[in-house]
C-alpha cells in the first residue's frame, strides 16, 4: 500500500530548483520510486547530469538532501555516525546516513562501489521492505520514515573487476541508465548553463559527437557535458573557440602527446 507523502505542491518548473533538463521519463520514474519506497540507482559516465539530476529531484520533492561522495576509505560508521569526545564527554554524532533517516530525507551515496564492503552491510536492510536502520553502537533500530529515499550512484566505466556491486546490492536498486543528452538536448543545456549562443552550443555539441567517437580506440572516457560547459562557459565570456578548447576539451581529456595531437586536429577540422 502506498501512503501519500505531503511535499510540496509541484509545478513542472520552479526557478529555485536546480536546473535539469529531463533527457526521458527520469523525473516520473524518480517520483514514483520516491512515492512508493522504492530504492534508485543511477549508472552513468562521469559529467552526464547524475548529481544535477538528483538535486533536482529533491527540491522538487521538498525533501532534504544529504550527499557523501565515496571513497575507498569509507567506512559503515562514516555513514552512521560515531562517538565523539566532545568537552570531557562522548556524545553520538548521526551520520548522513542516518541524519537521512531521522528527518526523512534522500541520502545519495555517490560512487558507492568505491566504499568499503561494510557499507553494503548497513544499506541491506534499508533497501528491502524492512527499511530499517540498526546502530549497534546506540542500540537503536531506526525505521526509515515516508520521506527517506536512498539514491545510489557510480560510473560502470571505472569498474574494476574488485569493484562491482555484488548481485545482491544490485538487485535492490530500481536503475537508471545515464548517458549524455542526445545532441539538441545537450545544446540547450549547454546554452542554459553557460548563456552561449544555441547555434555556437550546437557547434560545441558536433564536435563532442566526433570526439567521443574516439572512446575505447584513444580515449577511456568521452568528452563529458560538464567540460562542454565549461567551454562554452569560456567562450562566452569571449575567449576564442579553439583557444577554450584547448584547456576544456583537450588538456583534460589525455595527457598523451599523439593523443593530444589528434584531438588538436580533430578541433581545427571542426571549426575552420
Ligand atoms: N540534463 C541536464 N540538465 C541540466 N544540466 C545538466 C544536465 N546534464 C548535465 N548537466 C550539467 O552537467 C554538469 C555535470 O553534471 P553532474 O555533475 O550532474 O554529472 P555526474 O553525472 O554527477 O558526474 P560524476 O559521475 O562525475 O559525478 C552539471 O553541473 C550541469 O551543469
Ligand atoms: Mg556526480
């Protein structure tokens, strides 16, 4: 049975959202995740809009946002909370794990395959029916509210074969798959984002078609929105187009000399 959630009347558009541009149905499929308790992952290269996208969502959803960028240090009680001595006396300090829980809130754990194996043991029993919380160290089962989602994300290009999700983890997440926003979208993105001209956006976004083409042959990555924009950010404020691609698109794409070279090349084709 699904309980309606009070948030806050939506509009399809409020100027204090985040901006994101939906690419597909991601925005209905988020709300109907949210509504009906249901757990989200987002798989996607880096820079497609995952992190922008879940911003939006929360603000749509009137819902406190609580991120933790992953690492391989990240441990269970980074995301619990611990003890901590404070004036002579050890008080417990909430994580944002579960400062997420107490106010129902979304929690969006970001490159979570990086995070240690301890930290699938503490989501496990928030993302089935359960939706519960133990805290060994207070002794407190917590019993995620209404409001508390939990939004997962990682890029599958980085995988390692150490670093998957386990099936299980996997398996508790309804998923979405992320790539860059086919061309007339990603152009008005760019033109929002950076205030560039849609035709000089379009342009940028070609080129981005022909640079990633060169994924997996010369590159492991290809070019992301989140340069475009900055390049687009770079051009607008009227530095020329070849020079912004130089440091946007080029520098930070490889550090390989011959790579570099091609991808020079690739540019001055492109808008000579
Ligand atoms: N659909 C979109 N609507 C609005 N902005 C977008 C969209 N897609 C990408 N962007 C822009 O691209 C930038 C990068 O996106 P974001 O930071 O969300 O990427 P990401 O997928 O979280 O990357 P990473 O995996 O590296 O964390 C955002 O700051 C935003 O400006
Ligand atoms: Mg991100």
């Amino acid at each position: 049975m699904v309980t309606r959630i009070a948030t806050r009347a939506t509009p399809d558009a409020d100027p204090d959202w985040p901006y994101y541009r939906p690419v597909g149905r991601e925005c209905e499929l988020f709300e109907l995740a949210f509504r009906h308790r249901l757990p989200l992952l987002l798989k996607g290269p880096t820079g497609c809009g995952k992190t922008r996208f879940v911003a939006h969502m929360a603000a749509r959803l009137g819902r406190p946002l609580h991120t933790v960028a992953c690492h391989d240090d990240l441990t269970a009680a980074d995301l619990t909370g611990r003890h901590l001595l404070q004036g002579g006396e050890t008080r417990w300090s909430d994580g944002p794990l579960t400062r997420a829980v107490r106010e129902g809130g979304i929690c969006y754990l970001d490159e979570v395959v990086e995070a240690r194996r301890d930290v699938t043991v503490v989501i496990h029993p928030l993302t089935d029916d359960r939706r519960l919380l133990p805290l060994e160290r207070t002794g407190e089962q917590l019993h995620a509210p209404p409001g508390f989602m939990l939004v997962v994300s990682y890029n599958p290009g980085y995988q390692h074969v150490l670093k998957n999700l386990k099936p299980s983890t996997r398996q508790r997440f309804v998923s979405i798959e992320f790539d860059f926003p086919p061309p007339a979208v990603e152009a008005e993105v760019l033109a929002a984002e950076s205030g560039l001209s849609g035709e000089r956006c379009a342009a940028l976004v070609n080129l981005a078609g022909r640079l990633r083409a060169l994924k997996g042959r010369d590159l492991d990555e290809g070019v992301s929105t989140r340069l475009l924009i900055y390049c687009a950010t770079l051009v607008q404020a009227g530095m020329p187009i070849d020079e912004a691609a130089q440091y946007t698109l080029v520098e930070p794409l490889s550090d390989d000399p011959d790579i570099r070279a091609a991808l020079r090349e690739l540019i001055r084709m492109t808008f000579s």
